[in-house]
C-alpha cells in the first residue's frame, strides 16, 4: 500500500533540489508524494495534510528557522486532532536541535550526507497506512508495515 | 438512513456536515476500496446529484492545473463552494506518483469552501474511474456546489472520466508540437468548451482558428450547444471570469433541453456497469492462488483458452 506523503518548504527558503530528490526516491519507491513547494506556511501545510489525509509530513527547512516551523506545524496538527500524521524532515539542523526537535514529536531528522534509500527504508519501516477496522481506530495508524 | 457500521455512520454524519476531516477519510476509505465503501456510498447517494460536476482535462503543459486553480477563484468569487479531484497517473513500473496539482492550488489552502484531493492511478483504469467517481459523490453529498475533476484525457469514452462529467473542458495550448491534432479524436468529440491556455503565447489564434475547423469538419445539428472557443492565460487570470461563464451557461442549456437528465442518466449506466465489473473482479480476486495458478497453467499449456477459463471461475465461485 502506497503511503501518501506531504513534501513541504515551509518558509523562506528557496532551496528546493533536496526536497524534489527525496519527492522522486519516494515515488520510486512506489509511495505518493504531494510536493507543495516553496514558501509555505505552516497552516496550510496542515490544511493540505489533512484534506490528502496524508500519513506523514515532511519539512524541509534550510533556512534556520526550524525550531519555530517544526513546532508550529506539530502545534496546529494537535489543533486539528490530527497527531497521528508523522513527521519527520531535514535540511540545516545542528545536532542539539535534532534532538529538541525529537523531543516535541519529530519523528527523524535526516542531515546532509544522508542517502535517499535510507530516508525511503525509514518511512517504509515508521510510516504506518490507516487503521479501518471501526471509527475510533480509524484516527490511529497501523505502526508497522501496510 | 444510518446502518450498523458505527465508522460509515461518523463518516457519513461528518459528510453531511462537510466536516473536511470526514470527506478525507471516506476519501481514503473509497481509494482504498473497503467493503465499508459500498455502505458509505449508499447511505450518502441520495445526498448527493445538486453539484456541477465540471470535467478538465488536455494534455501535459497545458497548465490545466493552474487554470483549475484560477477557476475556483473565479467561482469562489460568485460564492461557489469548490470540490476538486486532480488525477496524475501512478508510475505503471514503481506504483508511485507525484502528485503535482496541488501546488498550484495553495492560493486556496485557507479557505475552508474549497476541498481539494489529489488522487494517483493506482493502475487499474476502471479502479481510477471509481475512486474519482465515488469522490465526486462524497463532495458532492458534503454540499460542494461546484466539483472538477482534473485529470489527463485519453480519450477512451469507455474508461475515461470524463465521459462522466456533465461538463467537460478541453485545454490546449499554442505551439505544443501540432497542438490540435495532439487532441485525439476523442477529446475533440467530448469538449463543451475549448479553452485555448497560455493564449498570450504566439501562435493562439492559429490554435483557435485549427479548432474551429475542426469543429466544423464535426457537424452539429440545430439546437445543439455551440461550442465556445475560449483563450485564457490562467497566471494572470486573463479569460476565466468568461471560462467559468460559459460552464454555466453549459449547465443552464443542459437543464433547460434536457440534456442534463441524459448525462446524468449515462453516468448511472457507467458507473453500475462499473461496480458489477467490480464485484466480479474481487470474486475473482478470492479464488484462491493455487487454484487460481493452476487454471493458467492449463491455458498456457494450451488445453483450455481463457474464456473457458473464465468461464469455469464464474461457475465455480458464482462470479
């Protein structure tokens, strides 16, 4: 089962080769991946996530700001009852930041240097399909494989 | 009408509602095609047949997504709440996509009258036409006033999606190799509006002056809709006030000839032909592997062809 992903820039960053390299290894790997292009904002990233009822997000923030992106994305998904979407990113983060973003509910951070086939391993092994079995399951996902 | 399914009963009462959390999870449950999806449908089809369902298609560069995009501006304008479904094909090699439409729609991400879901392939066409369809009917239960369904034509009336929308909008655009003759027949047949995109490019009018010919080479009777060629530049958004016009003067035609029974009655044919080929399919998909493997390997060995093959399914598993 395919996962359906959202790629997003949230912000003023205007470096987007790294986001589209990860949008085609995804493809390529058999998912769906909606690519909603630079300057974002963190609204309606979550807008769009929730309408391709997507099973996971994820951000790609060069610009330095991912402190306040990333949080304000989890901050608005919890807004929407939406927490089961995962989320994970990458871009220029220093480690210390990696683990503050782990901390409020990042998923994973790739950092430079990573290949795209272990950013495509981790989303196929963390990234889980929707659970359809009754009404309350529904908002949960199936945390291994579909 | 409620059923014993406590998850299509939330659904459907979050439909009604059009709650967006509940139209994108029947969505999913649609694209998933559940056994749910027949329950859920069922008890939301009476909601559904008020919206103006508006196919677009054309080919690839045509700027489809970007004229979609400035439609629902134009409709959002006159107070029109918008459902769009944006169809891109499912690599046939990986069974991935890249669902590129939406990028051109993030203007509208605020604006909580616009719905817009991007749907891949998946491969099968008849299963592309029934996601895309049942979509159609849950925006449209959810009270979307206007819904698009933007997709790549080929052309194959049979198949294709946009057999089924009650309007269908053809683009092309100037300078895209022989542009016209690129619309295959069938394109050309099906179109209630031609719009010519990126008619600020060279070339447009030589495009319009090719459609018009070719229009005429069609001959339509009298009391026929004339079908209008339109030019538009949808980046600026040159001409959509007129496209979004001319779709409901189309609609208004239609209502008032009758014409809008005809397709509606049409796409009731479509769409129970499709869902008996898909109970046959899923019957078919339930024969069991071995049994279903060793039927092939007596047609390959040539001992039985395989509409005798089929056949002995269809009275083995009452397919």
């Amino acid at each position: 089962m395919p996962r359906r992903i959202i790629l997003a820039k949230p912000g003023l960053d205007g470096h987007d080769r790294g986001a589209k390299i990860v949008a085609r290894a995804l493809r390529d790997a058999g998912h769906e991946v909606i690519y909603t292009g630079l300057r974002q904002t963190p609204e309606s990233i979550v807008a769009t996530a929730i309408q391709e009822d997507a099973d996971a997000i994820g951000l790609s923030v060069l610009s330095g700001a991912h402190l306040s992106l990333f949080a304000r994305v989890l901050s608005l998904l919890s807004e929407q009852k939406a927490v089961d979407i995962v989320i994970f990113g990458g871009g220029i983060i220093p480690n210390d930041d990696v683990d503050r973003l782990r901390e409020i509910g990042v998923a994973k951070i790739f950092t430079p240097g990573t290949s795209t086939q272990e950013i495509v391993n981790w989303v196929e092994g963390n990234v889980g399909c929707r659970v359809i079995d009754d009404d309350k399951r529904f908002r949960e996902r199936n945390s291994v494989n579909c | 009408m409620s059923t014993a399914d406590p998850l299509v009963n939330a659904l459907t009462a979050g439909v009604l509602a059009g709650e967006i959390p509940a139209i994108a999870r029947s969505i999913s449950l649609v694209e998933r095609g559940d056994d749910r999806v027949r329950a859920l449908l069922s008890t939301l089809h009476p909601s559904a047949g008020r919206a103006h369902v508006i196919g677009v298609t054309g080919p690839a560069g045509s700027g489809k997504s970007t004229l979609v995009a400035a439609l629902t501006t134009a409709l959002r304008d006159v107070g029109r709440s918008v459902g769009i479904i944006a169809v891109d094909p499912s690599s046939s090699y990986t069974g991935g996509a890249l669902l590129g439409d939406r990028i051109r729609m993030l203007r509208h991400s605020g604006d909580s009258a616009v719905f817009m879901r991007s749907m891949a392939t998946r491969g099968a066409i008849g299963g592309l036409a029934r996601a895309a369809l049942d979509g159609v009917t849950i925006l449209d239960a959810a009270g979307k006033d206007t819904i698009i369904l933007e997709t790549v034509g080929v052309g194959q009336s049979e198949v294709d999606v946009m057999s089924v929308a009650q309007s269908v909008a053809v683009v092309s655009v100037p300078d895209l190799g022989d542009s016209v003759q690129a619309l295959k027949a069938g394109l050309l047949e099906i179109a209630d509006v031609h719009v010519v995109n990126k008619s600020d490019r060279e070339g447009a009018d030589r495009t319009v002056k090719d459609l018009l010919e070719m229009l005429r080479l069609h001959h339509r009777a009298a009391g026929q809709w004339n079908v209008p060629i339109l030019k538009t530049v949808a980046t600026d958004g040159t001409g959509v006030d007129v496209f979004r016009d001319a779709l409901d003067q189309h609609r208004a035609w239609m209502q008032a000839n009758g014409e809008l029974k005809r397709r509606d009655r049409r796409l009731s044919v479509a769409r129970v032909k499709w869902a008996f080929a898909d109970l046959a399919e899923r019957r078919l998909r339930a024969v069991p592997e071995a049994e279903f493997e060793a039927v092939i390997d007596r047609v390959l060995a040539r001992k039985i062809d395989p509409y005798t093959a089929a056949r002995e399914f269809q009275v083995a598993h009452s397919v």
